[in-house]
C-alpha cells in the first residue's frame, strides 16, 4: 500500500527541508532566543537574590538600629541615673552643709546667749547689788532719822526700783 | 456562551463549505459514488496539484528517470488527456497515481486481460513493490507544497522572536515572543530536560524544538478548511524522515554504558545475554519505527474521521442528506476540536519519546539492571 511506503521524493524533499530548518533555526532562532532565555533566567534569579541580600541587610541594618537605640537608651538612663545620683549628692552634701552651719550658728548663738545671760547676770547682779546698796543706805538713812519707819522707807524703795 | 454558539455556528458553516467544496473534486475523479473511500484515502494521499477552496493551484511535476534526465511539466496537464488516455504524452494518472505504461508498436497502452494498463514504469519508494523500473518524483507536491510552507512559516515565526529578544533584551516578552515563549520553556523544561538530563540537554533541545513546532504546525495546518487538505505530519515519508533524524542522533550521541546493555548485557548469563542482544537489537529498531507510524497514524486517522463524517452526508441523498449533514457537521465540529488536541499532544508525544530514547542512549551506568529496560 502506497499510503505506508514512503515515497522516495518526498524523502528527499523532507530530509533538505527539515535539516535546512533545524540549521537555520538553529542558528537564527533557537541559540538566540535561549540564550536571551537563559540570561533572563539568570538575571530573574540575580535580582532576587540580590533582593534577599538587601532584606538581610536590611533586617541587619535594623537589628542594628535597634541595638544601638538599645544602647543609646541604656547610655541616657545611665546617665539619668548618674545625673539623679550626683543631684542627690549635691542635694545631700548642701543639706549637710546646711545643718552643720546651722548647728554652727546655733553654737555661736547659744555661746553669745550664754556670754549675754553671763554678762546680764553679772549686770542684774551689780544693779541688785547696787539697789541692795541703795536701799540699804536708805534704811539706814530712814532708820537713821524715824526709828519705826523703815519698812515703808524699803516699800517705797522698792516700788521706785520696780518703775525703774 | 453567546460567543461559543457564534463560534458553533462559524465552524458548522465552515465544515458543511468545505463539504460542498470537496464535492465537485470528488465527482472530477468520475468515482460512481459522491464522496466515498477512494476521495477519503486520496485526501490523505499525497498530490500533484493544489486545492484551495475551489481554486485548483497547478504545482511543478519534477521526475527524474535514472538513465534518461528530467521530466518537468505542469500538473495541470495531467488533467489533459489525450486520445490515448495519457498525460504529457506518456503518463497514465489514475486515482491520484502517475505511472508510465507499456506502449505497444502502434504507441498506444498496452492493457492487460482485465483491461487495466500495463505499468513499465512507477513511481520510486522505500520499498519497491513489483519490481518494476522506477522514476523519482521531485515535484511539488501537495505535501511538499505543505512543508515549504511550514518551513517558511517557522522560519518567519522564529527568527521574528529571535529579533524581538535581541530588540528587548532583558525585558518582558511581548506580542509574538510572549505566545511562543511558554511553549519553548515547556519543551526546555518540561519535555526535553527531564528525559535527556541536566547534563546533556542543551545540545539537543535546538532538535527536539525544531521537531516539535515542525509537527504542531504542520498538525494545525493540515486542520485548516480549504487549504488543499494538507497532510504533512500524516505522511510516512515524513514521519519516517523525522523518526530517522532521531534514530541517527541516538546512535551518534550513544555512549559505551548504552551500547553495552544492547551488545553485552551485563549481569546476566551467557544464553540471556544472547537472548537480551537480539530483543536490544530489534528495541533498538521498534522505538523509532514506533514513533514514524504513532504520528502518522493518528494524524492521518484524524483526516479520515474527519472526512468519514463528512461522508456521512453525502451518503445520503438531497433532503435527508441536508438534515443528516447539520448533525454531521456538529459531529465534525467535535472532531476538529479534539484534532487541535490531538495537533498538540502528537507533537508533544513525539518530542518526548525522542527525548527519551536520547536520554537512554546518554545514562550513565548507575542504574540497577532489574530495571535497566
């Protein structure tokens, strides 16, 4: 049957055809256009990996950031502290201060109120004594001059050293 | 859905023209039957002239008679008989069928007991049957008319996306480039590189790509109405060419681990391994063969259910005729859908195998021997 025997001329005509279409394609076609295939390929899988890198990079970056924000915030409490701390001790140290100077001038003036009540005692103590004097030489001058009379002479003394 | 009943309509009107139109053709060849077995398997047949629709195209009739030189004429002269019966003066053409009979003293056929002429001389095939002189026939045939527009049209469709890559490089695809593009990763990756393997995949896949686009367009080409009924990839002279080209490739690229499993099968004892020599060497043979009738087969099985359906009609006569037909025609719309299936896989059935026998022929000999073949 002529159907499953291949004619001759058709073979020939197949075989040229085919293989000047496999040549040229190849040349032309196929090596062009898979390489163009093959380089997109690679660039597609470049850029992602390159875009991966860049997460990386940037999840490091941020890492980082936070790190040093991290830091940072350690550094300010820090320093807060240490700020808080030296306040204190100022605040502490001028308090000590304070009070020692007060108790300072409260020394110095419970000394001067001794050494006034000293001297007030010693001038109440000369004044009595001058009254003492003064009173007495009246009685003794009254005494001296109404014999029954002194006790008014030492009232009326005394009434004038109390208006004194 | 609106568009599919269009789209039903277009191609039912489409089938019942093309079933007009292959009328007349059928009645030329004075066949007593309208539209019947002989127009079926010369549809499928190679050729001389061209029918577009109801334009007949005449192509070169090239023959070469070994001895005597060249014959080139017009195959519309071999509708031009004369008193003898005879074309171009010495060709008798019968049923799509030239030869060249015995001409008596008187230069008229000599024809047998049973009234047929005597052949002196047929056309030269593969195997030539009746052992009688031959002539080569290099005309354009129908089919070679179909292969030189396929190759044209591959040519055309290739090289302009070849351009449009170095245009755009490093860009998206776009327009012609963007449809032929996830055919050619699927062939690369899903087809070739996983039956040949990661290593040596490259070198073939300019082959196996040319094989596949040359069978699906040739496929969707021999599918279109009014196009002369091309039918490339549903002839043996093409497959065979095909199925050799692959054959040939095999063997040359074949390394020691292939042909010793064929020649020497290892692990076996001496009778098994002449036993497994000659199954390997017939193996060897049958994948190949296998492949030329696979794609022959079915594209030409697809033409002839085609046209049978078709033929229904006009087994029927004027109005029962008409009404079988519009059923008839739905049944080909059917068919022609399932054909455009059928286009791809065989293309994609054919590049895989091919792949495959490539891919056994370049194994390396790591694998067990229980499941070796």
């Amino acid at each position: 049957m002529d159907l499953l025997n291949p004619s001759i001329g058709l073979l020939v005509w197949m075989t040229i055809s085919f293989l000047v279409l496999l040549f040229v394609l190849r040349k032309f076609a196929w090596k062009p256009i898979l390489n163009a295939l093959h380089e997109r390929e690679a660039g597609i899988e470049k850029a992602l990996q390159s875009a991966k890198e860049a997460e990386l990079k940037l999840a490091q970056l941020t890492a980082d950031n936070e790190a040093l924000l991290m830091q940072a915030r350690k550094e300010r409490d820090q320093l807060l502290k240490e700020a808080r701390e030296a306040k204190d001790a100022i605040i502490n140290e001028a308090k000590e201060q304070a009070k020692e100077q007060a108790a300072q001038l409260l020394a110095q003036a419970r000394e001067t109120i001794k050494n006034e009540q000293a001297r007030v005692a010693i001038d109440l103590r000369n004044q009595v004594a001058q009254f003492s004097i003064e009173i007495a030489e009246r009685i003794l001058k009254e005494k001296l001059e109404h014999s029954g009379q002194h006790d008014k002479v030492v009232e009326q003394a005394l009434n004038e050293m109390s208006l004194n | 859905m609106r568009q599919l009943h269009l789209f039903v309509f277009l191609m039912v009107s489409l089938v019942s023209m093309q079933a007009k139109a292959t009328e007349p053709a059928a009645g030329a060849h004075g066949s007593e039957e309208a539209f019947g077995t002989p127009e079926i398997l010369h549809h499928i047949s190679d050729d001389f002239g061209l029918h577009i629709g109801p334009l007949s195209i005449p192509l070169p009739v090239v023959l070469y008679f070994p001895g005597q030189g060249w014959d080139v004429f017009s195959s519309s002269e071999l509708h031009h008989l004369d008193a003898r019966g005879l074309a171009h003066g010495k060709y008798a053409y019968h049923h799509g069928k030239l030869t060249v009979p015995v001409l008596d003293a008187a230069g008229q056929p000599k024809l047998d007991l049973e009234g047929h002429m005597e052949i002196a001389a047929q056309e030269a095939r593969l195997i030539n049957i009746g052992g009688k002189d031959v002539f080569y026939n290099f005309s354009i045939t129908k089919n070679v008319f179909g292969l030189l527009l396929s190759v044209g049209l591959l040519l055309f469709l290739f090289m302009l996306s070849a351009k449009a890559y170095a245009k755009r490089e490093g860009m998206a695809p776009k327009g012609l480039q963007s449809l032929l593009e996830p055919l050619i990763v699927f062939v690369r990756d899903d087809v070739v590189k996983p039956s040949v393997g990661e290593k040596h995949y490259q070198r073939f896949l300019p082959l196996m790509l040319t094989i596949f686009f040359f069978i699906w367009i040739n496929n969707l080409l021999g599918l279109i109405p009014f196009l002369g009924g091309l039918n490339v990839t549903g002839n043996i002279a093409v497959t065979f060419t095909l199925a050799v080209l692959v054959l040939i490739v095999q063997l040359s690229v074949a390394n020691k681990n292939f042909w010793g499993h064929i020649l020497w099968f290892p692990g076996v004892p001496v009778p098994v391994k002449l036993l497994l020599l000659v199954i390997e060497l017939v193996g060897l043979f049958t994948k190949p063969f296998s492949l030329m009738i696979r794609l022959f087969a079915n594209i030409s099985a697809g033409h002839i259910i085609i046209l049978s359906i078709i033929g229904i009609t006009f087994a029927f006569e004027s109005v029962v005729g008409h009404t079988v037909g519009v059923v008839t025609s739905l049944f080909t719309v059917v068919m022609l859908i399932l054909e455009l299936l059928v286009a791809a896989i065989q293309a994609y059935i054919f590049t895989l195998l091919g792949s495959l026998m490539l891919g056994a022929a370049l194994e390396e000999h790591d694998h067990h021997p229980e499941h070796a073949h």
